[in-house]
C-alpha cells in the first residue's frame, strides 16, 4: 500500500532543492534578460552622475565614473554565472578523465597522482592567483585558471570510487566477457560516481565565483572594462564608508548566488548520499 508523501514531508525531502534551485533559476533568468530590465549601458561613463545615490532614476544609485550600478550587477551575473558553470564543466570533465585513468591503472596512478599532490599543496586561492597573473586578463583566462584549481578535487573524488569498485562483481563480469577497458570505466564504473561528482559540481560553480570575484577585486581577472561582481567592488572600496550602496548591492549578489548553489548542493546532498538517508 503506498502513502502518499505529506507536505512537511515533501518539503524536507526537497525543500532546499526547490529554494536554491528556485534562486539560482531566477538569478539565471534575470541575467538573461538584463537588456530587457535595464535600458543603462553598464560601461556608459557620465560625469555629471558619478556617485549618486540609489533614486528612482538610478535604482542602485552610480560609482565614480557616473555608471549605473543596477546595470552592472545585472550584467555582472552573465559574467559570474559563466565562469562558474565552465570551471565546474570543465574541471569535473577534466577530473573523470583524470580520476577514472588513475584508479583504473596503479603504475599511471603512482605518477598523476604526484603531480596533483603537489599542484593541491599550493592553497587554491594563492594558485589561482598565480595562474591568474600568468595568463592575463579575460574570461577565457580565468575560466582556465580556475579549472585548472578546480581539477584535482575532482580527479580525486573519482578515483577513490574507481578504487572501490574495479574489483566488483559486475566490473568482474564485464571484463570476463571481454569488455574493453574504456568500456569498462565509462560504462560500468563512471554511472556510479554521478551522485558525488553532481555534489562536487555545484560545489566547485559556487567556489569558482567566489574565485572570479576575488580576483577581479585585485585586478587581475576579468577585463576591468567588462562589468563584473568583483570589478564593482574593486570600485566601490574607496567609498564603502561615505557611499556604502555600492559595495552592498554587488556583495548581496555574491552572497545570494552562492548561498543558492551552497542550497542546492546540500539539497542534492541528502536525496542522492544513501549515508545520509
């Protein structure tokens, strides 16, 4: 006999999923259509407004080159967002591939394996930093950077389930009856890292636009001249204490986006570890 689920339930079950879902869903759309929501142009320089604050002409009021903050968060999102879904795209490819060679085979193992240690013993803030100033300016750049971070957390994740499961019984099986060994790891093995590597995912979205605000902050992520979250708040640190606004709406937008993603993964977290069940 099935009983159906309560809503008290419902919402435990998948409460945090619906709400950092939910979030994240808005601020994506709201990115979208940020031409549509805003007539300003975020890099259009005006004198005559700079450091206005929050009216009903500039919602968010002006920084000090006379541009509309409200604008720049909006198109600021588009930036974040992207580098956040590639570096966590391209790190968590870059770690299967990685993760399921290195559990798989034990001689390749012993030499990847070293040289991810010694790439994860630099803190990940100081590497991306590093790789940061060395590759220059651009979205490109840092995405490439930060998957570069992002990439051995990962490797790791999947490697330790390769070790736990090359020696099933159905891994056994597939290899008696003559199954290559890629066929092996991506269709035997790699189903059964999903439920980790989607946690590790939003995981690694949610530090990469920590990452990409942070080093737009110190001037050496994005292109100062396209509007991002952290490139607000580089401008806004000489006024935090007589104009406070515009160091607020920037870091309000972090905060919410990344909370959301934080949300989300510890929603998916709990429906899909069967540890936490």
């Amino acid at each position: 006999m099935q009983h159906k689920m309560t809503l008290s339930a419902f919402l435990r079950k998948y409460g945090r999923i619906l709400l950092g879902g939910g979030v994240l869903a808005a601020i994506i759309l709201i990115s979208i259509a940020a031409p549509l929501i805003t007539t300003y142009d975020p890099n259009a320089l005006n004198p005559l407004d700079q450091n206005q604050f929050p009216s009903s002409v500039h919602f968010m009021g002006t920084d000090r080159f006379g541009r509309d903050i409200f604008s720049r968060v909006l198109y600021g999102a588009r930036i974040s967002l992207l580098v956040g879904v590639l570096v966590a795209v391209v790190s968590t490819a870059g770690g299967i591939v990685l993760g399921l060679l290195m559990g798989y085979y034990k001689t390749l193992d012993k030499i990847v394996m070293r040289v991810l240690e010694g790439v994860s013993a630099f803190p990940e803030m100081l590497l991306a930093l590093t790789l940061a100033c060395i590759f220059g300016n651009g979205v490109d750049k840092v995405i490439t950077a930060l998957a570069i971070v992002g990439t051995p957390s990962v490797a790791r994740i999947v490697r330790s389930q390769v070790l736990s499961i090359k020696e099933s019984e159905h891994v056994e099986s597939a290899r008696a009856m003559g199954a290559t060994d890629a066929r092996i790891m991506f269709k035997y093995i790699l189903p059964l890292c999903v439920s980790p590597l989607i946690i590790r995912f939003t995981t690694t979205m949610a530090s990469a636009i920590l990452t990409e605000a942070s080093l737009s902050f110190l001037g050496v992520g994005v292109d100062p001249n396209v509007p991002t979250w952290g490139g607000i708040l580089s401008v806004a640190k000489d006024f935090v204490i007589t104009h406070p606004y515009m160091a607020i709406y920037p870091g309000l937008a972090i905060v919410v986006t990344v909370l959301s993603i934080s949300i989300l993964g510890d929603g998916l977290r709990d429906l899909l570890d069967p540890k936490m069940k």
